[in-house]
C-alpha cells in the first residue's frame, strides 16, 4: 500500500488509477489513516533534511537561516494543505458508486440463520457467502416457492443482483415493496441498488426520494446519497 500511496504522490498512476484511489481514500478510513502518516513521515524528512542543510550553510552565509526557515514553514503548510483537503473535501462520489459501495460493504455476506432446521437455507447462504452465486440461486428459488419465507425472497433477489439479472432483480424486490407485513422492507431500496447497477439512474432516483418521503428501511442511506450528489 506504501508504493501505492508514493506513486499517487509522486504522480505515477494514470488517470484511472488515480481516481480509483481516490474513490478508496473518500471510504476507507484505514487508507486515509496511512496517506496521513506518509505525509507527516515525508514531512519530517523534509524537515530533518532542511535543519541538516541549515546547520552547514549557517557556517557559510549568516543569511540562509532566515530563508531556510521560511522554506521550511512553506513545506509544513503545503501538507498540512493536503491533508485537509483530503480529510475536509466532501466525497465526489456518484450515486453509481454509491451503490457498488454499499453492496460491497454490506451485501456480500448473509448472516448465518440461527435456525438450522432447514439445511437447504444454511447451505444457499454458505455458497452465497463464497460468491458461488450460480449454486445459491436455484436453492433460495426453491425456498422461496415452496416455504413462507421473506428472507430466501429477498436473498434470491440478492443473488440475481450478484449474477447481473437486474431486471429478475428489480421484480423480486417490487414484489418485497408491495409486502405490507415485512417489519423492515428494503424492497425498495434494494430496487435502487438494481436500477442504479442498471445504468437507469432516473429511476433509482426517485425510488430514493420514495424510500426517504415513506421513512422506509435505507432512508439515511438514500438521504446521503441524494444530498451529496445534487
């Protein structure tokens, strides 16, 4: 991560690099806190550097003491500039990448069922959790037909996100959005998610104004999102 955070610095990466570093750096504190520490490492080189040098032209020039000290006050300002502006700039992100953000974070593990009566559920959540998403989808199908059961509903629909199925996708969580007895419906949101994989921002747009308008479950996700991408 080091020579990655150098190259960035030191204008090394291409276009598309940086950008997807920067993309990292907005989300991941952990990045943020090593980009920090390269700086403030590189600045106190610089500055045992310039002391260094300080100390051998003061033999030779009673002047250069003034200038290196005003040299070295420039380099301390030009990080800590950096730094805020890395730490206070407000993210860039789209609401494209807000979504591949979130269903990274918090959409590629389904917790374990407590109730291991059924194997068939614990055995499609096992190949879902190792992205083996071909061997889950026919399993939580089945579940979902055959048992009353909203969650294999809903990680089917999440399985036919994983495989690019928008459109399979979008239909299972509208049916999930119409289902007034789930106490925490993220079938629209998840709709969202689906449009916005889709390349139809339009639509998850206003999804995302519905969910937050009916308080529903991804409000402060969607509030986020809309507020920071006007």
């Amino acid at each position: 991560m080091y020579e990655i955070i150098d190259n960035y610095f030191e204008g090394r990466l291409s276009a598309t690099e940086r950008e997807a570093f920067e993309r990292k750096l907005a989300q991941d504190k952990a990045l943020a806190d090593e980009v920090a520490f390269y700086l403030s490492t590189k600045a106190a080189l610089k500055e045992a550097n310039l002391q260094k040098r300080h100390a051998e032209w003061t033999r030779q020039r009673s002047i250069r003491p003034l200038r290196w000290q005003w040299a070295s006050g420039v380099a301390a300002a030009m990080v800590l500039l950096v730094v805020v502006w890395y730490f206070m700039t407000p993210s860039s992100l789209t609401l494209q990448e807000y979504a591949e953000v979130y269903i990274e974070e918090n959409l590629t593990k389904l917790n374990i069922q407590m109730d291991t009566s059924n194997d068939s559920l614990q055995t499609a959540i096992d190949y879902y959790n190792h992205q083996k998403y071909q061997e889950a989808l026919p399993i939580f199908n089945r579940l979902a037909a055959s048992i009353t059961s909203a969650k294999a509903y809903e990680y089917e629909g999440l399985t036919q996100l994983h495989l690019k199925n928008y459109d399979a996708a979008i239909a299972i969580f509208e049916r999930m959005a119409a289902d007034t007895e789930l106490l925490e419906n993220r079938g629209k949101f998840y709709a969202a998610l689906a449009h916005l994989k889709k390349g139809d921002t339009d639509t998850a747009h206003r999804l995302l104004e519905e969910v937050i308008a009916k308080n529903l479950a991804g409000k402060a996700q969607a509030e986020q999102w809309l507020n920071t991408t006007k």
